[in-house]
C-alpha cells in the first residue's frame, strides 16, 4: 500500500470536490461572518499507547519534534509540523501534512511498538473542514452541543462530539491574539462531509458564508 | 437533556452518550457449570429501581470510554460517575 | 368607536413617528410601531376578537400577555398561515394580516352561537356523554366536533421559512426581565459571569415599563433603560428579548423560543423566523412573574370585561384606553393602583366594586381621598351586553355571601376590569420538578423547594411589592453568580417609593347573583375552553374529585393557554365542592412547553435535505450520475440498482444479476464495517468474540466468522483476516459497524482490560471495489503486474497486497456471490479511479454495474445469510445450518453458555432451508409470509416458519425463497403451503443453495 511514487499519477477525490469548492474559494475575508474551506487530505494517524509508559512517551516525542503526547484530556499540541490532539486516555490523533502519512506512520511504528504502542493510518478517513472568522463559534453552536467559549474551549482545546448529529473531532487552531478571530478544524468522517459541509453552509446564511482556499 | 460528566473528558451532553444498563455486573466465570435458571438470571435478571441505580455509560460521540455512573432514577441526578475498575461508590441516604 | 379614537395623544412607549397599516378581518387598521396586534385593536375600537370555543361566545381582549385564553387569531395567509396565535403577544409590523377564529361566516354573526342558546345541552363532559357510543363512530363524530370546536387552521403547504436552534452554555440564565430579573442579572452579570437575560416580550422591563413608580427618583422605565444599557455593554452578558423559556428539563437544561424576525415585516436574507436555543445553565434563576387572576361572576366573558393590570398596561405602555368609563370589580388592594393610574391617563373610573366587607389599606384610601367611588361589601352580579358591555348590576353581598340581592344598582359603562388576586408563574419552577406550597392569604401555588440548581425571585416567588422584587433579584443573581465561582455581590436597592400597608384579600371563587349559579347566564372559570363555575360543581357531583379527572372531564386547563387565568380558580370551586382545602385538591403538573411552539421551530433546519445525515461513499457521484436508484440503508445511501432506458427495477435487477453470473459484476461494497485490530493479545481476542479459531489462521488468509451475543443467539457476522502477527482486519455488516465496534471497545475495556488489543474504525480509510464473475480473473489481470491471480498463487479467502491499474490496494479472494470474486480495497481517495479503471478494462467483457437488490439475489442463489434477514436476534449457528463453526472445545467465548440453554437445544427449532415453488408460480413469495402443512385448517392454523428472503432468481428462472422451517433440514422435499391473501402457494422444501452447492465456481 505505500508505493507512494507510482500512485502519484492517480487522480484522487476528495470528499468535497463535487462542491467545486476551489472555484467558489475567494482569497480576501471580506464581510463574511463565517468562513469555510477545506483541507483535504490531511495525514492522520490514530496512535494507541500508554502514557504512563516514559518509553512510549519519549518514544513519541523522538517522533514529533520533541513533544510529548498530552495527558490532560481534550487538549492538544502544535509542535510547528505536527498537531497532536487528545482523543483518550490512551489514545492521540496525529495530523500532518498531505502525504507524510506513509512515512510518519512507519517512523511512529517503529518509534512505538516496542513500548507496546500501536499507529493506524486513518487519513482517509476524514477531511478537514475549517470553520473560521467572527461568528465561527455562533455557526457551529447551530449544530454542536459543546461549549466552545473560549474560557471553556480555549486555544488549543479538542474535543470529539457531534456537529449537526455527525461525529467530529474538533480542534481549535487559532491562538487566542487579540482581534484574531476564532478557527476551528473540524476533522470528519469522509462519508459525511457533504452533509455536514451543506449544513454549516446553511447555517452560516445569517452572517454571510465566504469560502476560502484550504 | 442530562449533562452527563465522563470521568475522562469533563460534563458532556447526554446525545454524546449511550447507556449500557446496569453497572457491576460480572460476566460468569463458571457459566458453564451453574444450571440455566441461574444463567438465566444472569442474563436477563436487572434491578429497576424507584431510586439510585448503578450502571453503565459508553461516551460513544466522545472518547469511546465505558465508564460507570450511580444516577438517580427519578430525578435523573448523578451522585458519581467514575472509571471501570474503581470502586463502587456508596449510595447517598436519600 | 371610530378608528384612533382610544389611542391617547400623548405617552406610551409606541412610536409615533412609525405609523403602521396591518389587516383584521378583511379590515384595514393602523397603529404605531410598538404595539401589539391586541393594543393596536383596543385603539382602533376593536372589542369583539373571537368566538369562544365551545358557545361561540363573543369574546374580546382579556389580557395583556401570555395568559391571554380568548383573543386567539390567525395570523398571516397561505403557506404562512399559523393559527391560535395570541393578539397580546403579536408585535404589529407593517402589512400584518390577521383574522379571527371559531366563527362562521363571519365574526359578528357566527351560527355557532346557536350552542349557546342550546348550552344546557352542553354540560360539562357533554362530548363524552353524547357520542361515545358505538365506539366506532368516534372518528366519524370527531370530524364534525373538531371542526364545530375549531383551534384555527394550520397552512397545508409547505413552510417557507427557515428555523433555527442553537446550543448555549452560561454561568446564570435569569428568565424574565421585570424588576427581579433585570437585579439579578445585574448582580450576576456585574461579577463576569456568563450570564443570559431572556425575555418573552419584545421590550424587556415587564411590569416597570407600565409603572408609575419612582425609583431613584426618576421613572421606573429610565431605571430599566440604564439598567439594559448596562447589561448590554458587559461583554458576557446575552439579552434576548422575543425569547420565551418554555421547557426546563433535566440539569438546568432550558429551552428557549426566540422569534427572531417574526415581527420584522422585510426579514434579512438568511435570517431565521425563529430559533430554539438550548440553554445550559449552571444556575437559573427564575423571575417569571405573576399572572393576574379574574373573577368568576356572571356572564364574565363579555367584551369589555379585562384583567385589571392589563388595562393598566395597555395605557401606559401603549397609550390606549381601553374605554371610557369603567367598573371596577376587585378583592384585593392592588387594583386601586391600576385604578388610581387608569384615572391618571384620563379613563373615568365608574366605580369600584370591591368584595371585601370594609377594605382599608393605604391605596384604598388614597382612592377613597381622590374621590374615587368605592362600593365595599358588593358584588357585580351580572354584565350587560352581548358583544360589548354596557354596563353592570351591582348588588350588596348577603353576609354568609350566598346570594347578592340587595341594594340592586345599575351602573352605565363600556367596561369591567376585574382583580381577582395574582397567581405566581410557577410553570417553569414546576417543570423542574420544584415542589410547590400553597400560600392561604394569597391562595396561591408558590415555589417550595427546588429540586434544580435554581432560586425563584420577585413576584413568581410570591413578592407583590417592588421593593420585595428588586430585592430578591439582587440577591439570587448574586447567589446564583456565586455558585458558578464568581464574587458576586447583591447591589444595594435603589431608592424606592415607601411600601404601602395593603389590607386582606377576600376569597370568593364564585361570585353570588340574584339567582343560582348555572342560572340566567354563566359563571366562566376558564374563558377558553368555555368552562363554568356550574360545569366544575357538576363534574365534583358526577364524582370526578381528583383535579386530573376534573381537567380531563371538564377541560378546564387545557388548550393553548393551558389555564394559565383559570387553574387555581378552578381548584378552589372543586375544593369547595368536595369540602376540601385547596391544597389536598392539588395542582395539576406542568409540563413545557409554557406557550405554544411551533413545530417548525421544534424541527429547526433538519428539514429537506438537511433532514437527516446522509453518508455516501467516495464512489457516490458515479452512482448518481449513472441514474442509479438509490436505497438507504441506516445512514448510508447506496445504489440499489442501476436503471437502463425503458428498464423497470425487475428488468434491470435480471439484467444485473444475469451479468455478473455469466461474464463479470462490478460491485460498491466500501460501506462494509472495517476494524483494525492490533495488539499482542488480538488472536486471543479474537477467540473470545467470535464462535470459532483464529490463533492458527495463517498471515495472508481470510475466516468467515460468527458472532454471538452471551445469550447464545447470532449478533453479527463477517469475514476477518490476518494482516500480522498481531495484526487482523475485522470486517462486520455495513448497518452493525458502530455497534461491533462499541461492544467490542466495551468487553476490551471493562471485562479484559488485561488483554493488550487496540481497535481503530478503519470503514471509511478504505473504498472497496468487487469484481465478480467469470470473468473477473481475466478483466484483473488486465490490471495488475504485481498480483499472480492463479487460482494455486491466490486461493479462495487469502490476501495479496500490490497494485491494480497503478493504485495501491490489498486484494481479497472473498466473495459474497458464490462466484469467482475479488475484493480490491484502496485508499477511499482512490476509489473512483479505481472503480473508473476496471469499468475501462472490463468494457469488452460485458462489465456490468450491480446494485444491492441484485447483490441480495446473487447472495440469496447461493444460500448466503444476511444478519438482520435470516437472523432476528433469536437464531443460532446450528439453526442456520452453521454448527460447524462453532469451536466447543475453545474454553470460553461469547455465547458459549447461552448456547446450551435448553431452548437453544430444543428440537423442532426453526431451521434455515431454501424453497422452490409449485410449477407456474412466477410471482416469488412475499418475505414474511408463514409456511403451513395444511391450508384447509380453519385459522390460526398451526405455523412451521417464515420466509426470510424471496427474489426471482434469473440463474434458476424462477422465483426461489429462504425460510426459517421448524425442523427443517429433516423435511428436505416436503410439501408446503403460503396462504396469502389472494391464494395459497405450494412451496417444496429444499437445500438453501441454488447455485453451485459444490462451489466450483467460488474456488475456481
Ligand atoms: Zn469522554
């Protein structure tokens, strides 16, 4: 399955590109409260250890720039190349740059598996849709029953839940600087992406919807 | 709508959550020996009570974890919710 | 009256400036912005609004809010059309349309008021009594009921609009923005906390926007304009005004309706008509109000007989009088203030009846002192007039208050108020499940003990002066801003009016006329389901004594207002009636939602193609351009079959099957369920869940297995390979994935958490391709260099990883066709290029598309099960002809005891067969349909068993069946009957595989 080089020539689809969402994409902000965009293909491992094991965890870190996974649940990590989000006690979603998938899950294998640690490549799984600008958190509150306010949701959080009744992993990206509007990536199951697009879509109606380049 | 606190990701909404039934029920170990009205009770066999119950959580739309819970049958209130293998907390009086 | 006429020149919070035409009736009307659909009628003279729902009396204008049981209107035309709507609480927009209720042909002459004339044919539980009987007339007397009762109508066309809900989380929600709530929501919001204000009116200040009171020495409105300006500046507070809490549920769990642009005549382009939002809050505190009670006297339902306080509104807030001279009828001190208001905004106030034998408080001698006429001790013993009043009779009350009949008075005027006291809002307190006292001096419900994380303040708490209130609203909304870990503090009170001294209520639920109640007109209870003081006395001596029976038998409490003027009344009259207190009466439960909501705000945007979540598979979009008919199946949506021109789906399902039989078949099966199991521990995990062995499966191969449930009876089933050592992929049913996964996750985390096994949903990594057919090894090799496809280099159930048409997959010598079948699994990214190459490549070898009804035949030829058609959750492996893959001699696994239960062991247990039909039966049997050996026996007829799975098989050229067969395997060549409806099909028993039993074609 990673004869990377010779399936470079496939075309691949995206969950979303029936949409023609690169078309529709504008460049500026403009009034729009809400901003959509996706990011396909995204690398994402699902990574199994014990994080009372330093093995595994040093052997993570060797990995990923140094970082540890988190062990304060629904809180990630940005290490500069990689994102590291806290999926269960002994469970953490790596995500990476399009195509470092094959790569990144033989290195975290090897890294891991003699402390007992396990990666599975689950990139395909899900694409990202971001949802961002200055009523990010009120389109989301349509369909989201978490509490995303930032003194419950900060920069930096995580969470799985639901969006619209789809299951979701949601990762807030923005850093909290002041007049940076929130950003939330929200990492969902490929088979929902036209749903889930389509409703946010809707919802963002009353404050304007623009889409961005991924 | 109950908000439900998983023991791991902090109070959450009930539609992120299934209900698994009764808590600390063991699987037989020795189900092959006992007779099939005792295994029957086994399976089948649940409290229902007008009160504090016992039982078990899955958070399905969350991280995945079964966890137990003592909740209130009535008023729905939640006197703990904690890990498997934790032990079973005591009832409140009331 | 002509129209403008009772709108004063001056005053009210309306805007002048904004003049509004709206239509009632067919009428045009103006008013002002600001106004209410109910005060901009009053002002136009407008008295008679409906027709009440079981007399079809007239009725006019009640209150000014929520409670309001008669004014009910239609409002908008067409796909807008919403009815039942209250006039008190539409807020008047440009071009509104409304029309009244209950009336035919027209409001002023209603022929249904022909029941009034009639009404001693009409007692209470008359529907009951009258047509009951036969039973199944009820359907045929409830078409002519409804529509002589009528609620208004619902619009038959699809609503336009768009709804909206949304999740909210805050630290203190404060419900109700009266004096109370405003305090408390200062006190809370002042500390930072997150605190939401809401509203149901569309100005928030309640009862202060309509006060005379001076606080800190300005109007009491300016204090509310400060106070709001102030909550609005504060970053973490949310006011939402429009916004009616309607339901509290379960761990402050609150619902909230706000409408968002149902008062704007020209809504923004995406703005919702409404929106629910679903409050979380960690404390609530709930100033709600009070509900001003009427009085129950005679023919106390004429236009022109109001709510004192409502009038009192209706002028200050909205500059209307609501006539010229008025009676008013009280038993409590508070009217005199609307009274001495009234007077103030230049009403001419007739008289004040009062109950009380010799009232003295503050306020009534400050009437008594302005020259306002008080006649203590009396009684108004009937209204004259029958679509507006015209005046009343007033008589002296007999000291044991039986009867009025002395000093009989005549009083001229266009209108009654009436103060019966005031009733707490306690609906929402109940709603969460607070437990409720009863309050002898005000003969009220108040709040007791709560049960939620909430507090009660101002006058839904009991408090009846201002002072109290504001008071009380500090203090919970500091409280409650506490209890969330924030430093909050009560503000002190700002300077208020002194408290007056107010003498005793008097209660006297039915006020005595010259003749018996029941007599010479009537006493109503509860204006809107037309329920009389006579009406509760009869239902208490027909033995209805729980207030539950009464409400059912009488309706009294129901409909759209659900009693809100007529609850305790109505109590009172039963509790006297049986001799009892009124608090052993009881009250009836509240239950949400506190006003109406319309269904299209309880549906929000999951309508038409947001309705439900759809997933579709990374092939989707050719399925849908190539015209497939799509079935859904759970979430998923796949292609059912693949209609060509002129094709029907019998015609196209032959033409499907016929091809992947004969030449080559080209199957979706991404949707299959795919878990990855890792782990030192999986082989062994493996064992306990499935009913047979995988520690000695080799890397590379394949197992078909079962799973059970501890009870002994099949759960899911799938085929699962060895990928590693430790390493397996599990495949389930495509509709059980997630239930698989989570009762796995369950046993490995709770039961075996000694067990080192990781599982990962890996369904959607992947799309998954299926060639099947003759013709499949040929069409692949095409495709692949790196895969020897030789039956000896790539047996049935093994694996082989490499590329097919330049795309990395792992191919799998599985079939669920019973023919030669390869399975390709590839990057779901890569699905369609996948699906789009074999298609290219199988053009010459008649490659066909085949949907799932022709997979379901294929599968259904060669006797394959499906989990959820052959199964109902009470088959086991033997009953499906399966035994064999049951490893007894593992020393545990799932289902292994229950398996031995004796009625798993049973003989004579329904057993899997397959069925050919009698010669000339082209029709195959409907699924479902049971199986006899005698169809002459006079039903119910002894049953052998049902038919799980029926098609036409183009492979045999006739209809073939599955069915599960007492005993079937040993009445192999038996005959058997389907009595349907319309005739009876003889079935022969035979083997469930009618293609290829010896299974050349699956291993060739
Ligand atoms: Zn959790």
């Amino acid at each position: 399955m990673d004869s990377k080089g010779m399936a470079d020539a496939i075309p691949r689809l995206g969950a979303l590109d029936h949409l023609g969402l690169a078309a529709r994409a504008h460049g500026e902000k403009g009034a729009a409260g809400v901003r959509l965009a996706e990011r396909r293909f995204l690398a994402k491992l699902n990574l199994r250890g014990d994080p009372n094991d330093h093995g595994f965890m040093g052997a993570v870190a060797s990995v990923l720039d140094g970082f540890e996974p988190r062990i304060i649940p629904n809180t990630a990590v940005h290490t500069g190349r990689f994102d590291l989000l806290w999926l269960g006690p002994d469970e953490w979603l790596v995500v990476a740059a399009d195509g470092a998938e094959a790569e990144l899950e033989a290195r975290l294998t090897a890294a891991v598996a003699p402390h007992g640690g396990t990666v599975t490549d689950v990139s395909e799984s899900r694409t990202t849709i971001v949802v961002s600008g200055p009523n990010a958190r009120d389109v989301l509150a349509k369909g989201c029953p978490l509490d995303l306010h930032p003194r419950a949701f900060a920069a930096g959080a995580c969470a799985q839940s639901l969006v619209a009744k789809v299951g979701v992993i949601l990762h807030r990206t923005d850093t909290a600087a002041p007049g940076e509007p929130a950003r939330f990536e929200l990492h969902a199951l490929r088979s929902f992406a036209d749903y889930l697009w389509r409703f946010l879509d809707d919802a963002g109606q009353e404050y304007g919807v623009t889409v961005m380049e991924g | 709508m109950l908000l439900i606190a998983c023991p791991w990701c902090g109070p959450r909404a009930e539609l992120e959550f299934r209900c698994g039934g009764q808590g600390h029920l063991t699987r037989l170990t020795d189900a092959m020996e006992v007779s099939d009205a005792e295994f029957a009770r086994y399976l089948y066999m649940r409290d229902n009570p007008k009160g504090w119950h016992y039982e078990r959580w899955n958070h399905v739309n969350g991280c995945r974890r079964w966890f137990n819970a003592v909740r209130h049958t009535v008023t729905h209130e939640f006197h703990a919710t904690y890990k498997p293998g934790e032990p079973k907390p005591d009832l409140p009086r009331s | 009256m002509s129209n403008g006429e009772l709108r004063l020149p001056t005053g009210g919070r309306i805007d002048r400036a904004q003049p509004l035409r709206f239509i009632f009736d067919g009428a045009g009307y103006s008013g002002y912005a600001g106004d209410t659909l109910a005060s901009a009628l009053l002002a136009n003279g407008v008295r008679l609004v409906g027709r009440s729902f079981k007399y079809h009396r007239p009725r006019g204008i009640l209150s000014a809010g929520a409670e309001e049981p008669n004014a009910l209107v239609e409002l908008g035309n067409g796909a807008r059309r919403e009815p039942n709507l209250r006039a008190t609480q539409i807020e008047l927009h440009d071009g509104l349309v409304a029309s009244s209720q209950n009336r035919w042909p027209s409001l002023d002459l209603d022929i249904g008021a022909i029941n009034n004339l009639a009404s001693r044919l009409l007692p209470s539980g008359f529907y009951y009594k009258t047509f009951m009987w036969p039973p199944s007339f009820w359907h045929f007397y409830e078409h002519f009921i409804r529509r002589a009762a009528g609620m208004g109508r619902a619009a038959t066309e699809p609503d336009p609009d768009r709804y909206d809900h949304r999740y909210e989380h805050c630290d203190v929600l404060v419900v109700g923005a009266g004096p109370a709530g405003i305090a408390a929501a200062l006190a809370a919001g002042r500390s930072g906390a997150r605190v939401v204000l809401c509203d149901e009116q569309q100005e928030m200040g309640g009862d202060l926007l309509a006060s005379m009171a001076l606080i800190d020495g300005a109007p009491a409105a300016d204090w509310v304009a400060r106070a709001l300006g102030e909550l609005g500046a504060l970053p973490e507070v949310r006011l939402l005004p429009r916004a009616t809490a309607f339901g509290y549920y379960d761990h402050n769990a609150v619902a909230i309706v706000e409408r968002v642009a149902d008062h704007l005549a020209r809504p923004g382009p995406g703005l919702p008509r409404q929106c629910v939002w679903h409050v979380r809050a960690r404390r609530v505190v709930l100033a709600t109000g009070a509900i001003e009670r009427p009085l129950v006297f005679r023919d106390n339902d004429r236009p022109g007989v109001m709510l004192a306080n409502a009038a009192r509104v209706y002028l200050r807030r909205y500059a209307v009088a609501c006539g010229r001279r008025a009676v008013l009828f009280t038993n409590n001190d508070a009217a005199y203030g609307a009274a001495l208001d009234l007077r103030a905004g230049g009403m001419d106030i007739a008289a004040i009846v009062d109950l009380r034998a010799d009232p003295k408080g503050q306020r009534t001698e400050a009437a008594r002192a302005q020259g306002l006429r008080v006649l203590a001790g009396r009684a108004v013993i009937g209204v004259q007039g029958s679509k507006a009043v015209s005046g009343v009779e007033v008589a002296r009350l007999q000291d044991d208050a039986s009867a009025a009949i002395l000093d009989r008075e005549q009083i001229a005027c266009d209108t009654v108020l009436m103060s019966g006291g005031w009733t707490p809002t306690i609906h929402l307190f109940s709603q969460s499940g607070g437990k409720l006292r009863f309050d002898t001096e005000t003969a009220a419900f108040v709040p007791d003990r709560a049960t939620q994380a909430l507090r009660s303040a101002g006058a839904c708490n009991g408090a009846t002066r201002l002072s109290d209130c504001l008071a009380q609203g500090a203090a919970a909304g500091a409280a409650a801003a506490q209890d969330a870990g924030f430093a909050a503090a009560a503000p002190p009170l700002p300077e208020l009016d002194p408290d007056l001294d107010e003498a005793p209520m008097r209660h006297l639920w039915v006020v005595p006329s010259d003749a018996p109640v029941g007599h010479k007109g009537k006493h109503f209870v509860d204006f809107q389901n037309d329920v009389t003081a006579a009406d509760i006395r009869l239902a208490s001596r027909e033995g209805y004594r729980s207030v539950e029976h009464l409400k059912r038998y009488t309706t009294t409490g129901m409909g759209t207002d659900q009693g809100k003027t007529s609850n305790v009344a109505a109590l009172a009259i039963l509790a006297e009636a049986t001799n009892a207190s009124i608090p052993q009466v009881g009250t009836t439960t509240f239950r949400p939602p506190y006003t109406p909501v319309t269904m299209g705000a309880l549906t929000g945007r999951t309508v038409g193609p947001l309705l439900e979540p759809a997933r579709w598979t990374p092939i989707h979009r050719w399925h849908v351009r190539t015209g497939a008919v799509f079935e859904n199946t759970g979430q998923w949506q796949r292609a059912r079959y693949y209609p060509m021109a002129g094709e029907d789906m019998h015609a196209a399902v032959e033409r499907e099957v016929r091809a992947a039989r004969n030449l080559v078949g080209l199957f979706d099966a991404s949707t299959l369920g795919k878990i990855d199991v890792k782990g030192p521990d999986s082989a062994r995990f493996l064992d306990l869940v499935y009913t047979n062995s995988w520690s000695k499966l080799a890397i590379g191969r394949s197992r078909y297995g079962l799973m059970l449930r501890d009870d002994g009876y099949i759960y899911d089933d799938g085929v699962t390979t060895r990928l590693g050592p430790e390493h397996f992929l599990v495949s389930t049913t495509s509709g059980n994935a997630a239930p698989v996964l989570s009762f796995m996750e369950d046993l490995l985390q709770t039961e075996w958490p000694h067990l080192k096994v990781r599982l990962t949903s890996v369904t959607e990594q992947f799309a998954v391709v299926t060639l099947s057919g003759p013709m499949a090894r040929r069409l692949l090799a095409e495709l692949t260099r790196d895969i020897d496809l030789s039956p000896q280099a790539f047996p049935f159930m093994t694996l082989r990883a490499g590329t097919v048409a330049g795309i990395p997959v792992r191919v799998f010598r599985v079939s669920f066709t019973g023919d030669l079948s390869f399975e390709i699994q590839a990057r779901a990214s890569h699905g369609l290029a996948l699906w789009h190459a074999c298609l290219a490549v199988g053009e010459k070898y008649g490659i066909t598309p085949y949907g799932l009804e022709a997979m379901h035949v294929l599968r259904a030829e060669k006797g394959y099960i499906i989990v959820g058609q052959e199964t109902d959750g009470t088959a086991t492996p033997d009953d499906l002809g399966m035994g064999a893959m049951v490893a007894h001699a593992k020393p545990d696994f799932i289902g292994k005891r229950g398996l031995k239960r004796a009625e798993l062991l049973r003989p004579e247990r329904k057993q899997l067969v397959g069925l050919r039909l009698a010669d000339g039966e082209h029709k195959p049997l409907p699924e479902g349909a049971h199986l006899v050996n005698d169809p002459g026996l006079p039903p119910p007829m002894p049953m052998l068993g049902h038919v799980t799975s029926s098609y036409y098989s183009p492979t045999v050229g006739a209809p073939i069946a599955l069915a599960m067969i007492k005993n079937g395997r040993a009445r192999m060549g038996e005959e058997l009957y389907a009595p349907l409806p319309d005739r009876v099909v003889r079935a022969r028993v035979v083997a469930p595989c009618f293609f290829d039993p010896e299974g050349k074609r699956l291993h060739g």
